[in-house]
C-alpha cells in the first residue's frame, strides 16, 4: 500500500511555491508515494487541472480566508478519511494554524513544513504564529541558507532543501520563433522577459523606471511581463504614465509562461526579495542569462558575470545598467554560455528524492508510534 502524503497550500495560483508541486508531482516516486493537494482558496486553482492530470487529487477547503476556521475542520476531517501518514505543508499563515490542529490528534499524521520565503517578508501575525508553533513540525526545511538563517534559531533544527525543476518539461528551443512572432518583437530587438505575480515584493515600480531608463538610451529593447496580482492594474496604469505601452507589455497570467522564457534574449527578476525563484531556475534551464536584485537565494544561482549579473535591489539605475549591458550580442552569448552550464544543476530530481525519502521515514516513524 502506498504511503499517502497531503500537501496543503493557501491556493493553487500561478506561482513558484506551488508549481513545485507540479515539478515534484512529475518526478516523484509514485510507486511508493500517493501525493494528494488540498487547498483552502477556492479562487486559487490555476494549477488544478494541471496537477489532476498528473493524477494527483485535488480538495478544495473552501474559504474566503484562512483566517475562517473552517478550512482547518476540513483539513482534518480529510485526513482522517483519507489516512493520511504525513502532512506537507507550505503556506506560512496556514501552517501556523494547522501544526497544532494536526499535533494534538491521537492518530496524528507526520508534519513536514517548508519555508519558501525569508521570515521578514512576512506579516508580524504570521512570523510570530510561526515562531510560536514551527517546533510542532516533525521536520522543517528551508529552500536556501538565506531563508534558514532568516529564521533564527525558532526552527531548531532546519534543513536546506535545495529545490530544482523538472529539466524535462521545458520547452523546445523552436518554438523560440513562434512566441516572439506572437509578441510583435522583430529579429533586431532585444527581448526582456519576466515572470512574476504582481505583488509588491517582486519590485516591479523599480523595473518599470529601468524600463524608461533603457528606452531613454535609444536601447532596441522589448519588455514582457508575465504574472497577475493585486498590483495589476496600479502596474498598467504605471506603463501608461512612463510612455511605456509600446515597449513594456503585462500579459497577466500566462499558463505556460516557460514558453516566453524560452523566446527571450534576457530574463529579469527585481525583486525586493526571495526564497529560491523557480523562475530563475527555468531560465537558466533555457540557457537564457538573467538579470536579477541580490537577494534571498538568488545568488545561489546566479554567479555575477559568469551566467547573469546582479544588482541591489530597489536601484532602477542598476538594473537599467546590466539590461543595456547584455544588448551588446557578445556579452549575451557569453553569459547564455555560463546559464546553459549553471542549468544543468538545477534539476530537481535529487531534492524530489530527498523528501520521497523523508516522506517514508517519518511515515515508518508514525506507524511505530502508533502501533
């Protein structure tokens, strides 16, 4: 019989925390293991059909709010009926309320939480709820050094998981062609892409100001931007205000967002900061160099000047800087070079088995503690 392990997750949206899911969803040792997701935003589900047809059960908890305490009822009536063995969590403000509803049951399921994000971006509420309940986790992981320092010493023991992508799943080089012909964007002009949720963290005023800043130097420079947010319209009504709209597009939410990746020549993140930016990962498993704030774990992966440059964040004069660095072809190729090589240990097979393994031994654990 298969050990069965319930992920839980604030929603199912487009973004890189919860698109591990699908990336471990497709390499993870389904022989052993039964992943099942449950969410508690019913509006959050972009990634339902995808991970559905991965076979991997989806069960909406069904709130407004994670602050509605219903959702945590349900959680817990799912794995009873459900038998779960251990329970995945990876949301901040729902881990913070599901590690007690999960420790004091006298069937309790192994508890496993990761931390995607540096504990100060989070809000006071939600750091000090988790500073007061992480110890109830049977284990807890970390996706950089960054973020475990970020914590301090109120997870204990932390483990670094070093999070990748399914290398398998990227698209094709030729459909490069059919995007950037899609886009409007000419043989002769450079293409930018980001993909990011329209939030605030992820610094968007501070690339839209680069964006003047490179337009204003006669740069044959093309953005694109892929993510949706609260900041969506706030955002557009930006690119109206700098005389933008004809060279920085905001597409909102894209499914298959590789695929612009793919297309460009560069690839920027301005982020305030960050855990371990899938996005990032994706682009140098394209070959595609990246231009990126120094932050969270985005070092980690991006060594300066050999596969993409780093700059400070909040700095557009910076950042405009090592965009209108790599429009010169010979700079590009060399850091495509340097990304094709730091893709090739992005893979995340090897941070898949871990917690495959993980899963198991807690499991076993359960299973001599309840006997």
């Amino acid at each position: 019989m298969r050990t069965r392990v319930l992920w839980v997750v604030k929603g199912l949206g487009p973004g890189g925390a919860e698109r591990l899911l699908v990336e471990h969803a497709r390499s993870g040792d389904r022989e052993r293991l039964d992943y099942e997701v449950a969410y508690v935003l019913p509006w959050k589900r972009h990634l339902v059909p995808e991970l559905e047809t991965l076979g991997v059960a989806t069960h909406c908890l069904d709130v407004r709010s994670v602050a509605d305490p219903r959702w945590i009822r349900r959680m817990q009536r799912l794995v009873r009926e459900r038998d779960v063995a251990v329970v995945h969590l990876h949301s901040p403000a729902v881990a913070a309320a599901a590690r007690p509803a999960l420790w004091f049951r006298k069937d309790r399921p192994a508890v496993v939480y990761t931390e995607h994000n540096r504990w100060p971006s989070h809000h006071p509420v939600t750091r000090a709820a988790n500073r007061l309940t992480v110890r109830l986790a049977d284990a807890t992981i970390a996706v950089s050094d960054d973020v475990r320092r970020s914590m301090g010493g109120a997870g204990g023991r932390v483990e670094v998981v070093s999070h990748g992508i399914d290398m398998s799943a990227l698209p094709a080089p030729e459909s490069r062609s059919a995007v950037r012909a899609d886009l409007g964007v000419d043989d002769d002009e450079v293409l930018a892409v980001t993909v990011a949720n329209l939030r605030a963290n992820k610094g968007y005023p501070t690339l839209l100001d680069a964006a003047r800043l490179v337009v204003d130097r006669g740069a044959p420079v093309r953005f694109v931007a892929a993510g949706q947010g609260p900041l969506e319209q706030v955002l557009r009504d930006r690119v109206v205000a700098l005389g933008l709209r004809e060279r920085f597009t905001i597409l909102g939410y894209v499914p298959d967002a590789t695929r612009l990746v793919a297309a460009a020549d560069l690839f920027v993140l301005a982020s305030e900061h960050e855990g371990r930016p899938l996005a990032v990962m994706e682009a140098l498993g394209l070959g595609v160099p990246v231009v990126a704030t120094n932050v969270g774990g985005v070092p980690d992966l991006v060594e300066d000047g050999t596969c993409g440059l780093l700059v400070p964040p909040g700095d557009p004069d910076a950042l405009a800087g090592a965009i209108l660095d790599l429009v010169d072809p010979g700079t590009r190729e060399h850091l495509a070079r340097g990304a094709r090589a730091r893709g090739l240990s992005v893979d995340g097979r090897a941070a898949v088995g871990q917690l495959d393994a993980l899963y198991e031994d807690l499991a076993a654990r359960r299973t001599a503690r309840t006997v």
